[in-house]
C-alpha cells in the first residue's frame, strides 16, 4: 500500500477522532501540533488505526511513535508482514 494511500486513510482516522477536517498531516506532525492530542486521542487514534488496516499496535511499538511519520513506517511495515 502506498503511503499516499496510507496518508489520506490516516487523514481520515483524525479528522474522525477530532471532529476537525483542518488538520493536515506530514511525516513531522506530532501530538504537540494537534490541539487536543493527549493520551486518550492517542488510544483512539491506535483503535481506528487496527480496525482500519487489520493490524494490531503493540506495546512496545506505541512506545516509539513520536510522529505520524512513525506511525506510517509501523502501518507500511504491518502491513508487509500480513502479506508475507
């Protein structure tokens, strides 16, 4: 899947979480760029994220996202390891 692809589904996954079509992703887009990104918003965004791609986010995994570049990385690579 490409990252556009990843990109406009992931886009889609904020603005449902946040009741706002304004926010505009980039690799570099961090919880602090979000006006309302805590802890809470990060479990709903890791649950729409599953359900959308059929991946499942571990523990260890949700402790290095730091940016939704990272969270692209970790969907792109789920996503190779369900297709192997």
């Amino acid at each position: 899947m490409p990252d556009e692809n990843i990109y406009a589904q992931l886009s889609e996954i904020f603005h449902d979480v946040f009741l706002r079509d304004d926010i505009v992703l980039t690799p570099e887009t961090t919880a602090q760029d979000v006006e309302g990104w805590d802890s809470f918003k990060m479990i709903e965004i890791v649950m729409a994220v599953e359900s959308r791609f059929g991946i499942k986010v571990k523990s260890k995994e949700l402790d290095q996202l730091e940016s939704v570049g990272d969270l692209i990385r970790l969907i792109a690579a789920s996503r190779l390891t369900l297709n192997d």
